[in-house]
C-alpha cells in the first residue's frame, strides 16, 4: 500500500482572553485533558486553525462593529508544540486583532516552537505562501485562507491574511495556487475559515466553493468558522466546530461540543476518517465520555449532517465514529 499520513484536524482553537488568564494561573497544562492528550500523540501531525494572535505586544485594532479581541501569550505556541502541532492556519478573523506588531510576532513565537503557519504573513505574497511538510512519508503541501474579513486582508508591504472573497467564487489566484502547488507534493490540505457564525449546516457560498476547491487540486478541504461542527465528506470537512476557548455555550447548538478529526490521508483522498467527540469546559477540552450525553449528542448530530451531504457509512469504532471511504463507494 502507498504511504500514508495519520493527520489529526482540530477546528478554532481560542487561546486569549479567559483561556490567557487560565494560563497565567495555572499554566499550560491545564488546557487539555491527558487522555486527549493521549488521542492526539496517535497521529503522525495535529494541524489547527489558530484563532487568535500570539503576543505581548500591540492594542485592539480598531474595526467598527467587532467586538472580540483575541490575544495569547508567548507560552501558547510551547503548549501548542506539546500537542503535536506541526502547523497551523491563521487565516481568520482574529489573527490580526492586536495590529501587525502582534501578528508578526505571532509567527516568531510559532517558528520558535517549531510550527509551521500559513494564511497570514508580513505582505500579500507571504500570507499566501503555501507550506510544505512531510508526514507519514508523504510531502503534503498546505495552505490556509479566510473570507471574512476583508480589512484583514494583507497587501503590498501590509500585514495580514490570506483573504479570498469567496461568496464571489474561487479567485483565480487561489486555484493557480492550489494547482501549483499539488503538482510538487504527494497531496494539498486547504484549511479554510469560511460563512457566517453560529449555523448549523453549511451555507450556499460554501457549498459552492467547496468542489471547485478540489476541481482546482486540493486533496482534502478542512473548514471552520461556524463555531459549531458540521457534516463531513471524504475530501471536504465542513466545519469542524471548536476546539479550546471560554466562549458562551449556545444551550441549542452545543458549541461546548465538538469534534477532533484523525484522517489517514494518501494521494488520492483520505483512506478512512475517523470523528472523536469532544467536550469543551471553560479553557480546558476533553475526549466526551462514551455514552454519556455529550458523546451521544455529538454522535447523532454528526451522523445526520453527514448523511445530509451523502455520507452514510459513519459507524461506531470505540469512542470514535468511522467511516471507511473505500465502503462508502
């Protein structure tokens, strides 16, 4: 059988504010139970969406209407490091929060610890510079992109992210990039932060983006944004909701509750995915308990939303949900 990577994907992962604090207190560890801990040392690479700056340094970028502020401290990237995280996307809404200053050294503090970050960077050019790596013996090539916001988007000599308007379509930058890049690797992850907070499915724009992103050469699509988990495909993980934060917990749509993804990917798609429901206390995430209400919930929600996009093969395996793509046809 042709190599194959054991990737684990994790969704926002929020280390400022309340979580910062707990930090502080108490340090890293308190972050992440063992037995995650545990989970995610079964993977070849942990890869995140990294919802917020790293930093001492800067102040609250002014933008009319936003009301969050995300900054960790410089500790963060360490305890990130201890996960298994090789690489992260900052492409989203939060890593420009504290101003360039915070930002760029944000990508210090990430390259101290040994992780690679892509969707942001000093210039245009740079925030869409792809990352390459090699896991499980493959050269996956990875990039990272956001829709929202466009004040984030970085510029000629101007900091910033990786921004694609994508409710107008696919740019025609991101496909040539997409299809450069898979022609040098085995296979592309695109993480992308795309749609609105707080919905339960995938909206249309993303819908639609989605296979044009693999028509392009993406091997694998990893979404997040919504702060709530989504349906999964083979090649394209809608949203995969929350990872750590100290987020107000919506009673309906359980974003306390969620899903961390291990995929064994080759060159051709992921072979089999597997889902391990989560449960998000305040600053602190653990494997949700089999059987117990978390883990049901998460189960029957990620089943239907999943057979809502045609995937019906998801089983039980343990604490995970399954699904073997080769079955699945």
């Amino acid at each position: 059988m042709a190599a194959e990577a054991r990737l684990a994907l994790a969704g926002d992962t929020m280390l400022g504010r309340g979580v910062a604090e707990e930090i502080g207190h108490h340090g890293t560890g308190v972050l992440f139970a063992d037995e995650l801990r545990a989970e995610l040392a079964t993977a070849d690479a942990v890869l995140l969406n990294l919802e917020c700056c790293v930093s001492s340094r800067g102040s609250p970028i002014r933008i009319p209407g936003k009301p969050f502020f995300f900054r960790a401290p410089p500790p963060a990237a360490e305890a990130l490091a201890g996960l298994g995280v090789r690489a992260v996307t900052l492409a989203n809404n939060h890593a420009l929060d504290y101003g360039p200053e915070a930002l760029l050294d944000t990508l210090d503090h990430l390259a101290a610890a040994g992780i690679l970050a892509v969707g942001a960077g000093p210039d245009e050019a740079a925030a869409r510079e792809p990352a390459v790596l090699t896991v499980g013996g493959l050269r996956i090539g990875l990039l990272g992109v956001t829709d929202h916001p466009a004040e984030y988007a970085a510029g000629p000599g101007r900091p910033g992210v990786a921004h694609a308007d994508l409710r107008a379509g696919v740019p025609d930058w991101l496909a040539e990039t997409i299809g450069a890049l898979r022609a040098r690797v085995d296979a592309v992850v695109l993480m992308v932060h795309w749609g609105p907070n707080m919905v339960v499915e995938p909206v249309t724009h993303v819908r639609r983006a989605a296979p044009r992103l693999l028509a392009a050469g993406a091997t694998l699509v990893v979404g997040h944004s919504a702060h709530v988990f989504h349906g999964l495909t083979r090649r394209v993980l809608f949203d995969l909701g929350d990872f750590v934060d100290d987020y107000a917990v919506d009673p309906v749509l359980h974003n306390d509750r969620g899903i961390l993804v291990f995929t064994a990917l080759a060159p051709e798609g992921p072979r089999h995915t597997e889902a391990l429901p989560v449960a998000l206390d305040y600053a602190h995430t653990r494997p949700a308990e089999p059987d117990g209400p978390e883990w049901t919930w998460v189960a029957d929600r990620l089943t239907a939303a999943s057979a809502d996009l045609g995937t019906t093969g998801l089983r039980r395996a343990g604490a995970r949900l399954v699904v073997d793509w080769a079955a699945e046809g």
